[in-house]
C-alpha cells in the first residue's frame, strides 16, 4: 500500500469518482485506490490517508492489529461482509448516532478500515473526515422547516465550523419556500430573500427576514449594495448558476458565496471546472447532496 490513497465515493456517485481521479490500481464498490498522494476531489466522500495493508490469520488477530494502531474504528464493507463484521464486533464500540445541529466536530481520531480479502485488512488510521464514512446524519427538525433543504445548511457550517454573524447580511436566491432562509435566519443574520413564488408565511414573518417576490436571476447586483453571503439552492442549469455568479464577483461587493449546483441529467464537467478556477473557493459533495455539489467562497480564505 505505499504510496497510495483511498476514496470513498457518494452513495450512486461511483462514476463521477472514478472519471476524476487518475492512477486507479482497484476499487470495489464505493472505495477507490489510487497511486499517489491525495488528489483533489469533488466526489469524494472520505479520504482514507496513509492506508496501510495488514495480513491477519484470524478474526481475532485482525481485531488486535487494528487495536494496537489506534482505539476507534469505522469498518466500510465491501466484501467478506460476515467476516468483517465478526472483526469489527471485537473492537471498540463506535456509535453512529444522529448528530445535534450545532455540535462541535468529534476530535477523537477516527480511522477506517475494510476487510479486502478475507486475510487482508486495508486500514487507514487517518481519514479527512471525522465522520463515519463522511457522512453527517442530523438529528432532523420535521416540523419546522418546509423541506429537507435545511440539512445543506446544517452540514455546511458544521463542515466549515463557520456560518453568518449576528447582524450580517445575507441574500438568498431563489429561497422557496423557505428552508435555507430559516437556518440563515436563525444565525441572527438579517436575510433578504427572493423568489418568484411565496415564503412559507411563518418563515417570511421571521423578525430578521425581508421577503420580496421576485427573480433570482433579475436582480442586478449594483442595486443590492454591500452584502455578507450570497445563498442560492436555486434549480437551474450550472452554466446559468455560474453566469450569475459571475457578475456578483465581477461587483466584486459579497464577501461570501455558499451555492448549490444541480445536474440536470449528465454532469456538467466543463462548468465545474470552470467553477474549480475560481480563486479561494472550494466544492464540496455533502453527504445530503444528491446530483448536485456545493461551491463556496469565503473571505476569510483569501487571507
């Protein structure tokens, strides 16, 4: 396993990560391997760092060789299912419960493993993500949102450990009915939000929430003025997403960006990448995203 990486593919995204990486010696199912060190990635959703090949005689000497590297473990099956799980029932008990929104990332080391062949463990003591398999599951609010839309959000700030302050401002386009503007809402941060149909009334009576009816794509960025974030779950085309983006930076008077681009049918590579040229910006696959990604540009990355 020198030089080598692992990555962990979306649930159903598999072709998407195997399209963009490069050097693949093997994969089985959702896990890649690849030669090399860490290659940037959008459809990763944990990368398995330093992974190293373990030759074990029983169930009861891989159980120890994984505990005598580190004390938490995340088995990913991808094969030799019964036997990995009687392996994995002799390590430490890791729980996978929902998480609060608003809970700080775990800080215990986490490490993944598989059983590859029945005598082989591949195991990775450290991963990118401090999450089970990278993927962030909340303990859901049902009856206040209008959508499921929310749990972007949620992952988001809770990835980047950032999220509006108290008295920013804050744009959302394209918000009904009105998931995203009540979590941004709820950071304190006064929200102007668009959209050619209505709010959910109880969101657009939020003290902190301005709603007008209109455009997302209609609104001219020089009457907006100065603002903290733009938002957009907005369901359009990538190229249209990216035209608008586009003239927001070239205003250059937003701070920050968090926008969701959607597939419609075939990935758009060609807009994604011209995405990925943006400077101090990132794209993220949350673990709640389905054909779509998240870009984001923060300020504080440019200093």
């Amino acid at each position: 396993m020198n030089n080598t990486t692992l990555y962990l593919a979306p649930r159903g995204f598999e072709h998407e990560l195997e399209k963009e990486l490069s050097n693949i010696v093997a994969h089985k199912g959702r896990l890649f391997i690849a030669k090399g060190g860490v290659q940037k990635t959008v459809w990763a959703q944990n990368i398995w760092l330093n992974p190293v090949e373990i030759p074990i005689s029983s169930i009861g000497d891989g159980a120890k060789q994984l505990k005598a590297m580190q004390r938490n473990w995340w088995l990913h099956s991808v094969d030799n299912h019964r036997r990995a799980k009687l392996i994995q029932a002799k390590l430490p008990h890791v729980s996978a419960k929902r998480i609060e929104y608003g809970a700080p990332k775990p800080t215990a080391p986490l490490g993944s493993w598989t059983l590859w062949e029945p005598d082989t463990i591949i195991a990775a003591s450290r991963c990118t993500s401090p999450y089970p398999d990278g993927e962030l599951n909340f303990v859901e609010d049902k009856e206040t949102s209008p959508t499921r839309a929310y749990l972007k959000l949620w992952e988001l700030f809770t990835l980047l450990e950032r999220s509006p302050k108290k008295g920013e401002l804050c744009l959302d386009l394209g918000s009904c009915p009105g998931g995203w503007t009540w979590v941004i809402a709820n950071t304190g941060a006064h929200v102007f939000s668009v959209d050619k149909a209505e709010i959910t009334p109880r969101i657009g009576a939020m003290p902190n929430v301005n709603f007008c009816t209109g455009s997302a794509f209609g609104l001219d960025p020089r009457h907006a003025g100065k603002i903290d974030w733009l938002f957009s779950d907005v369901i359009c085309y990538p190229e249209r997403l990216y035209t608008l983006v586009e003239r927001w930076l070239e205003h250059g008077e937003c701070r920050n960006f968090a926008c969701t681009i959607k597939f419609q049918g075939e990935t758009d590579y060609a807009t994604l990448e011209k995405f990925k040229q943006i400077p101090n910006s990132k794209i993220i696959h949350l673990s709640c995203n389905k054909h779509e990604v998240t870009w984001v540009k923060l300020e504080e990355w440019e200093k």
